[in-house]
C-alpha cells in the first residue's frame, strides 16, 4: 500500500468534525467507561447494534462491574448471554475479569500491548478501549474502517489479506490524534462505515464528510472498493434434533466442553436427516422407550464457517432416561442458556 498519511490526516480531521455533530445516540456512549466500552464492543463483535443494546443494558444491571462479573457462575453468565452467540465471548470476559482483578487492581488497563494479553481482546477491541475510553492515540481497525479508507485512497489491495490491515493500521497510528480527538475519531469511523459509507449498498456519498478528498467517490467508482478475496463456502450440516418429552419434561444434553458452543445445553441430536429406522435405533441406544415420534418442523442457523440444517421430531417416552437431564419448558426457559441455532425449537416447547 503507498503512504497515505496526509489523505489518512485530511480524513480525521472531517470526521472527528463530522461525529460531533452525527453521532447517534447508544447507550454504551452515555458513560464511556473502559468497563462499559470494552462490554460494548465484546457485544458488538459480529452482532448488530439493533441487536445488542436491549443485551447491553440487561447485561450492566447484572454486572455493573470488574468484580461481579469475575465472580458471577459461568451458567448465570451465559443465560445472560444467551441468543447472543458466540458464546466464548462472554467465558472470555469472565476470564479476562478475573485477571483484572488479579494483575491490575480491578481496573482495565490503558494500553493497547497490556489490554490483548486479556482473554478475547485483539487488536481491534484493544484499540477501541484505548483510544475511546484512555483517549490514547491508538486506531482501532475493523471491515467497517478498511471499506472506508479503502475506498477513500482508492486502495487496489485485498483488505483480506494481514498484510493490508497492518499497513493500514500503521498508517492512520501515525496520524492518529490523542485526548477526546482519539475517542471521537473511532467512533467517527465507525460511524460512518455504519451508516454512510455502507457495505452490501450503495453508499451515501452525498452526505458524506469525505466526498472531498475520496477519491472513489471522485472516479464514480466507489462500489469497486473494497477489494476483497472471495469468501469460501460454508460447509452444510444435516441434523436430527429431538424434543424427548416425559411426563412434562424434556431432555436436555450439555456439549462438550471444547469446539463449537462448548458447554451449552441442547436438544438431543445425531447428524444427518434421520430415517425412522436410524430414529429408533438412536432411541433405543438411549435405553428410551418411544410412544410416538412425529416431525415437528425444519430449521437452519448460520454460523460463520458452517450452516446446521435441522429436522425435528417431538417424542413422548414412557421414561426418562439416556444421559439427559430432564426439565419442565419453564425450567429449560428460565435457567439453561440453549444457543440461537435451537430457536426453533426452544420456541416450540414454550
Ligand atoms: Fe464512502 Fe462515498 Fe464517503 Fe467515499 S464519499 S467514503 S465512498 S460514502
């Protein structure tokens, strides 16, 4: 990437002018604290803003703090969590809250180098918590800057590629303001990546602060930018999910303890669509005793590497047994945290 420090600093400039005047109004921007940034931006990662903010808030009231959250159950925690995804997001804050507490007072530290030796925080989130809530002069990278930036210098290189990111980064650091200019000017680029400059649209040039000195914008070619290397396509994973029900309860298996949704609780599954016969043989392994076993319904949930296509069948069982825990709807609801994936059939149980 050629040096674009003087069109990066002509940038900052405009927006940090630009988010005084736009920003919208979150409730993580009210108290920028560096509890309340980093909890935010952990919240933000791959979820929408829509999405998280009635999380956010139910989330303080539980753990206002470091040491609540250090202290909380993991289970608490991931019901708080839960329909949120990507789960290892909030072990993470529970681990990197204990080791706040234990190696810096109960206080998050300032710097970006001291805030990624904590659980789940890269470079990204590092820079946002320094930069927003220190006002360190420290920029914080995501797709949301790269596609602005990107199209702004007009940039021929692959924003996938390490490589692009780092000469990126390097550049707008060398630019990059202090105090409650550093703060302003990421949540300036943000902004902007969020509600103007879009991906998967049109972006809105025409109220842009950077039609000026975008050079996209200025060649009417600024839908080619990003450059970007195509993704690879999900794999597809069939599924059998079963609602075993038993004198009013259901059973509920914990996942393994490693992998995809580590720990949570879910409906009992094999792989692949089923055939009747693979059903009962399935049950009959469990040591279950079916008295009718009826299809209740398809589903599919996206992951970012894999897609689960489900088919469902509501069993009543003579009694409970297998390695299941069996609950009643009310108990499944109120205290285990079951991922978004079972949606479906969390909501067929209510
Ligand atoms: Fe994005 Fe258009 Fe603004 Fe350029 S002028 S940064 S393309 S919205």
């Amino acid at each position: 990437m050629k040096q674009e420090k003087e069109l990066f600093a002509q940038v900052a400039n405009a927006l940090v002018i630009w988010y005084h005047a736009n920003k919208r109004i979150m409730p993580w921007r009210a108290e920028p604290t560096p509890y309340h940034v980093w909890i935010s931006e952990i919240m933000l990662q791959q979820t929408r803003i829509e999405a998280v903010i009635p999380y956010y808030d139910r989330f303080l009231r539980a753990f206002p703090d470091v040491q609540t959250l250090a202290e909380t159950d993991e289970d608490r925690l991931l019901k708080y969590w839960e329909g949120l995804g990507y789960y290892s997001r909030a072990r993470n804050l529970k681990k990197a809250a204990g080791q706040i507490i234990r190696d810096h007072g109960g206080r998050l530290p300032q710097t970006a180098a001291e805030l990624k030796k904590l659980p789940g925080i890269g470079d990204y989130t590092a820079g946002a918590i320094a930069s927003i809530a220190y006002g360190k002069p420290e920029p914080a990278v995501d797709g949301n800057v790269l596609r602005v930036l990107s199209r702004v210098a007009a940039c021929p290189d692959d924003i996938m590629l390490p490589a692009t990111r780092k000469a990126m980064t390097e550049q707008l650091r060398a630019i990059y303001p202090a105090g409650q200019d550093a703060s302003d000017l990421t949540q300036g680029i943000m902004e902007l990546g969020e509600t103007v400059c879009l991906p998967n649209a049109v972006p809105r040039c025409e109220i842009c602060p950077l039609q000026g000195c975008c050079r996209a914008h200025s060649r009417g070619v600024a839908m080619d930018f990003p450059v970007k290397s195509p993704k690879k396509a999900r794999k597809i994973e069939r599924k059998s999910v079963f609602l075993l029900l038993c004198d009013g309860r259901y059973a509920l298996h914990r996942r393994d303890s490693s992998g995809l949704l580590a720990n949570l609780w879910e409906f009992p599954n094999i792989p692949g669509h089923a055939t009747m016969q693979e059903i009962e043989s399935y049950l009959r392994e469990c040591g279950l005793h079916p008295l009718a076993v009826t299809p209740c319904g398809k589903a599919k949930h996206i992951f970012t590497h894999v897609e689960w296509h489900m088919t469902g069948y509501l069993v009543t069982c003579e009694q409970p047994g297998g390695d299941f825990v069996w609950k009643t709807a009310e108990e499944i609801l109120t205290q285990y945290a079951i991922p978004t994936a079972f949606r479906a059939f969390t909501s067929l149980i209510k």
